[in-house]
C-alpha cells in the first residue's frame, strides 16, 4: 500500500512515516521541505498518484483567527480535490478532543479545526478523524501562554494530556485499519487541571516560575469548563503518564 503523510516531517508525522515503513508500506513523508504544498498545491497531485491512505499531520504555523481557517479551508479542499482525483481510500485526519464543542466555538483555533472536519465529512472518501487531547510537548508552550513574570495565570480546567510516541501508534494502527467514518478519541492515562499540570513541568525543569489556577484563564481563546478538554466517550489510551514521559525527555 502507499501512505501520503501530510506534515511528514513533523513531531507526529515523522514519527508516523518511521512506524508505517515498519510494515513495509510505500510512505511518502509530504511537506513544504520534500516539494508538496497543500497551500499552493505544489506537487500535490504527483505525491497523491496511487495513493491507498492520506494521513493528514499538517497545522497552520499561525494560530490568528483569520490565518489558522485559511489554513485549514486551503488545505482542506485542495487535499480532497487531489484525493478524488487519485481514488484515495482512506483519509486519516489529526484533530483535536473538544471540536465541535459549542463552549470552545469562541476559540479560533476551535472553530478552524471545525471546518477542517466539515471539508472532511463532505469529500465522499471514506475517512477516520482522531480526536487527541493535548500532548505532553506542549506544556511549555501552555506556560509561555500564561503571561510573564514569575506568576503565570493558568486554566484549572482538567486536561488528560498524551505522549507523541503514543498519538503516533494510534494513528499509524487506525492508518493500517478501516476507515471508521467517524470520530476516535486518544488520551493519555491520567487527567488532572491544567494549572497543576504545567506546575509539575516547570518544577520537575527547575523553573522557578510559581502557576496561579484560573478558572477564567483562556486556552486557545476559550474558556474551559472542567471537562472541556476531556474525552466524551471510550478512548485509547497511551501508556506514557506524566512521569515517564519526562523521564524519556530528560
């Protein structure tokens, strides 16, 4: 079979490509850097020839209302436009736990994913949308968002955060599976407020910077519930908590 990894070279994608190559697939890491562009389209069209499976890794490099639904409405129709075109079979799609949600509707961020899984849902190719709660990577990226100085205002909203290495299993296993036609959820195996979360990471890299839990504090724009972040029914779960993943990274 042939794969076509969108955002290949990525923190999850390149991941992804190694683990598919694994099971002696035809895999074609696709971004800017290795000439496929599904902004411009550039090379698009001859990536997508004979092509079984897209797995779609790709974000916007900008998270400004306007600019992150560009991104994913260009993306979005000029991908199905080259996976009808080559008879692709499966489209696999990354996304986020909490899409859809009318609560996170305030956040651009939210409402650009939405209309990525709509472009989806309205190809006509059989498809699997993996919802994922935020991964372990991005806490320090969470912390920068919470204001400078050495008190950062932090959402209490609970989040389940999840491993790379175990976002990539999961969607390698549903790129190797049948397409669902629906949505998936992947967490990691504990959920705690975000505040304490962040706290944990900054403490365990000796940052002194000390999280203030705000109920009020935006994520992404919105803001959270308790379980707005969590997911809604049974999902699969990694098997990297908190502890071992930081272990990995150090």
């Amino acid at each position: 079979m042939k794969f076509v990894v969108i955002g290949g070279t990525g923190l999850i994608g390149s991941k992804v490509v190694e683990r598919l190559r694994k099971h002696n697939h035809e895999v074609v890491p696709a971004a800017p850097s290795t000439g496929v562009n599904t902004i411009t389209g550039e090379g698009l069209n001859e990536a997508m020839a004979g092509t079984d499976v897209v797995v779609d890794l790709s974000n916007s490099p900008s998270f400004e209302d306007k600019a992150v639904l560009d991104f994913f409405e260009t993306s979005g129709r000029n991908l199905a436009a080259a996976e009808t075109n080559a008879g692709v079979k499966h489209h696999v799609a990354l996304s986020v736990v909490g899409t859809g949600r009318p609560l996170l509707a305030s956040s651009g961020y939210f409402r650009a994913k939405m209309a990525q899984e709509q472009l989806i849902r309205a190809a006509g190719i059989p498809y699997t949308i993996v919802h994922a709660t935020q991964f372990f990577e991005f806490l320090g990226g969470i912390a920068e968002s919470g204001g400078p100085g050495q008190e950062i205002r932090i959402s209490s909203g609970l989040m389940q955060p999840i491993a790379s290495d175990d976002v990539a299993d999961a969607v390698a296993d549903y790129a190797l599976g049948p397409a669902v036609n629906g949505i998936v959820e992947i967490a990691g195996p504990e959920k705690a407020p975000m505040a304490e979360l962040v706290q944990r990471f900054l403490s365990a890299k000796a940052d002194p910077r000390k999280v203030i839990p705000d109920p009020k504090a935006p994520y992404f724009g919105a803001v959270l519930e308790p379980d707005s972040l969590l997911p809604g029914g049974v999902a699969r779960l990694g098997k990297q908590d908190f502890k071992t993943w930081f272990a990995r990274l150090a």
